[in-house]
C-alpha cells in the first residue's frame, strides 16, 4: 500500500492535537487542584471561531487588529487546541489577584485567580513543548481564548481561555504574521 502524506496529513495533526490535551491534562497544577477544561476544534468549527475573531476586530479595531491577523492564521490550520481556566480560588489568601483573600474575592470573575491562569500558563507551555517536538507548527493565542469565550464553547465557570492552532504544511502559516 501506498499512501499519500496529503491523505495522512489531517490523521497526523488530530493525533498530535489529542496528545496535546494529554500533555495539558497532566501538566502540573497548583496544590493538585485540576480546574482545566480542554478542548479539540477542527473542521467547520475553526471556521466558527475564525469569524468570531473577525468579529471581535469589528467591534474594536484598535485593540483588537491582531485578532484579523489571527482569523486568517485559524483558516491555514487544522485543528485548534482550547484550553480554558475554571473560575476557582484555591484558598491560599495570597491577594495577587487584588483582593486581600479568597473570601473576599468570592466569585469575581473580573479577577481571576492568580494560581489557575499560571496553571493554565503550564499546561499551553506543555502543549507547545510537545507539539514542537511533534514537527506540528503551532503559536499560542489569546485571541482564539476571546473567540471560544463570545462563542460559548465553555461553560460559565470556565473565565480565561486560550488557543494553540495546529497546522503541518510546507511553511507554518504562523511565522510571517503582518
């Protein structure tokens, strides 16, 4: 049998992709605590969350002009890692997140908490490690995180996202971004 890499290439990149939300998964969190949800986007839902993105710009063009940018870097690639922070306070009363304890802060989801968004920080760190030592081309994106968020792909408690895209091409769609 003879197969055609172009065939294979969509196996390889979703294989990549799910061993990617292994590597978040077992990354390691703040005092054991697991408030991660991670997620797979591929075919017409990179679409979806693409013109989310588009969207996103139209609404504010001068903050937001690298999230067109982006859109059209979601269109080149086939798949997108999510991987989205629960809204969790661990109970350390460190204040890093403005309020001077846990207690106080309650459920603000206008300050999330420090030790969930850096337990988010490692597990996209994993996932780029493993994606890198894959040959996948990837680049993490706040902007995909905003998308996911207006779209709803997560539930309410989940308050911070963000998006790696995946792509295995002659040339990473990531690298010469204007």
């Amino acid at each position: 049998m003879i197969l055609d890499e172009e065939k294979t290439r969509l196996d390889a990149v979703l294989a990549a992709a799910r061993e990617a939300m292994t590597v978040a998964r077992t990354a390691p969190k703040t005092r054991g605590r697991d408030n991660l949800v991670i997620k797979l986007a591929d075919g017409e839902d990179l679409e979806r969350i693409a013109a989310a993105m588009d969207e996103e710009t139209a609404r504010n063009p001068e903050k937001r002009a690298s999230f067109a940018r982006d859109a059209k870097n979601v269109r080149a690639s086939q798949a997108v890692v999510l991987v989205g922070a629960k809204l969790a306070p661990i109970g350390l009363d460190c204040g890093w997140c403005g309020f001077p304890n846990c207690a106080e802060k309650g459920g603000n989801p206008a300050a999330p908490c420090a030790f969930n968004v850096m337990d988010l920080g490692i597990a996209i760190g994993s996932v780029g490690s493993l994606l890198g030592r894959k040959h996948v081309d990837n680049r993490v994106m706040f902007s995909i995180g905003v998308a996911a968020m207006a779209l709803k792909l997560f539930a309410p408690e989940v308050t911070t996202a963000i998006g790696v895209p995946l792509s295995v091409s002659g040339k990473s769609p990531y690298f010469d971004r204007k």
